[in-house]
C-alpha cells in the first residue's frame, strides 16, 4: 500500500478519572523526524512513545502532542517538611533568648513559612500510564495511517497515470528516431548531387555520412532503459509488500531524468525535441510527486 508521507491522526480517551489526548500530524521529510511534546510525568515513556510510533511512520517529519489530565482528588499530596520547621522553631529560640522577646509562634503560624508544608502531585502507575498512553497512540496512529493511505491511493492514481502517458511519448520517439536518419540520408544525397551535378555520386562517402549521423542520433538504448524505469516504478507502485517506496521511486525518478536529458542532446529533429521536452515535464512533476511518498 502506497502511503503519503502527509497525515493527520488524533485520539482522545476519557473516563471519570482521567483524560487522555493525542494528535499526530506529519509532512514531508527525507527521513523519520520525531517531535514528540508530553507532559512532564511521561519523560520516562518517552523512548517507548518513540518505539510504538515506528509501527505507524517509517518517513516523514512527525510531531505529536500529549496532553494528559487526572480528576482524581487523590492526584495532590501534601508534604510536611519535619526538618525545616525544627530549624525554623530552633531559630526564633535563638532570637528571643537574644532580644528577650516571647516566643509566641504557633502552629498555625509555623505552617505559613516557606516550604513548612507544600504540595507535590501524586505518583502514578507508571504502566497504568502507558496502558492508557499506547491505547491512544494506537487509536490515533490508526487514523493517522488510514489517511495516508488514502492520500497514497490518489498519489498512486496520479502517478500510474503519467507513467502510461510517458510510455506513449517513448513510443513517438522510437518510431520517429529510424526515420530521422533515412531523411538526413535523403536531404544528404540531395544536396550532394546537387553540389556534383556532372559528377558520379560517391555512394559509399554518402553510407559513411549516414552511419555516422545514425550513431550520433541513435537513442535506442536510453528509450529502453527509459521503458525499463517505466516497469519498474509501475511494479512499485503496484506491488510493495508493505514496505516504504519513497526513495526508490525517487531514485527511479532520477535515472528517467537522466535518459531524457541525453535523449534531447542527442535529437536533431523539431518533432523528437518537442516529445523530449514533454517527456522530461513529466518525470518532474513524477519526481515532485514522489516526493510525498513514504
């Protein structure tokens, strides 16, 4: 299955208890690039996070975000810090026996200053935790696959196209390129015996010339290896078994590219020029496409 390296996938899990939010979002990107926001309770996951995400993604720029709520009234602590209060009680000792005032400090009193009491959340479950984070990971890594699929499918669609209208201009210029010598050879013996009107016409300077030109214009073996690249990417496009096309298609792209190229250098005819020229629009835009391919 061709899949776009573009997607969107978001899953949210809520009960009485907790709340669970994930969004993925991905674009194009040569290799796989993570981004992955999470609260701070979930660092330790974050390796694990990764892992299971590699199951959904193999290229592409991918960001997620985590977010994560606990109702729970048990979720805050309330910390007492026995050690802090005794040098505070130990302190005002100091002081009143110094200035000769009362130590009048009560528990009430002693509780406001800094870091006497304080709040700090509750520890969780860790594999509660990341039960409840891989059910939403796969919930919305589902979606976020389902997507590129169908993005995939229309980039497939798009492509399979192109390729059978590239075949058709192959075709022109294998069917042209034979001619083109056989016209040179006409024009040439033309002009020759018009420049040796009264002469006898060397027949085999004349085959020599010919031979020549034909070698130089020759594109056989570039309309074959174009036709070759052609098979090739359309067997990837329709078979993958699974596995990410992106690269090799672009490296397909890349080969069809260069046979246009030489095939225009070596054209000397306005029609093949033209079929060179259209030929070698089509492999961008091909290469423009599977550039959003995983």
């Amino acid at each position: 299955m061709i899949k776009s390296m573009t997607g969107f996938g978001r899953a949210e899990l809520s009960d009485e208890s907790h709340r669970m939010l994930v969004e993925m979002k991905a674009v194009n990107h040569r290799y796989l690039d993570m981004n992955i926001k999470l609260p701070k309770k979930f660092y330790a996951l974050e390796s694990r996070v990764r892992t299971l995400l590699k199951e959904y993604a193999g290229r592409g720029k991918l960001d997620v975000f985590i977010s994560y709520e606990n109702f729970t009234e048990e979720q805050v602590n309330l910390k007492y810090n026995q050690h802090l209060a005794r040098e505070y009680m130990e302190y005002f000792r100091r002081m009143s026996e110094e200035f000769s005032l009362e130590n009048n400090v009560k528990v009430v009193d002693l509780a406001r200053f800094p870091e006497v009491l304080s709040m700090e959340q509750a520890e969780e479950d860790e594999e509660q935790l990341w039960k409840l984070l891989a059910e939403a990971l796969r919930m919305a890594g589902a979606q976020f696959v389902e997507q590129r699929c169908r993005e995939g499918e229309a980039l497939r669609q798009d492509l399979l196209g192109k390729l059978s209208g590239m075949e058709e201009l192959v075709s022109f210029v294998e069917q042209r390129s034979p001619q083109i010598a056989e016209e040179y050879r006409t024009r040439l013996e033309t002009k020759m015996r018009e420049l040796f009107e009264n002469k006898t016409l060397d027949e085999n300077r004349l085959m020599m010339e010919v031979a020549v030109f034909a070698d130089k214009t020759c594109v056989d073996e570039e309309t074959v290896r174009l036709r070759s690249h052609i098979v090739s990417m359309r067997k990837a496009l329709e078979d993958t078994g699974g596995e990410s096309v992106g690269r090799k298609l672009d490296f397909l792209a890349q080969e069809m590219n260069r046979e246009a190229n030489t095939i225009l250098s070596k054209c000397n005819n306005q029609e093949v020029s033209a079929v060179a020229i259209e030929l070698k629009t089509e492999i961008e835009k091909i290469r423009e496409q599977v550039q959003n391919i995983e």
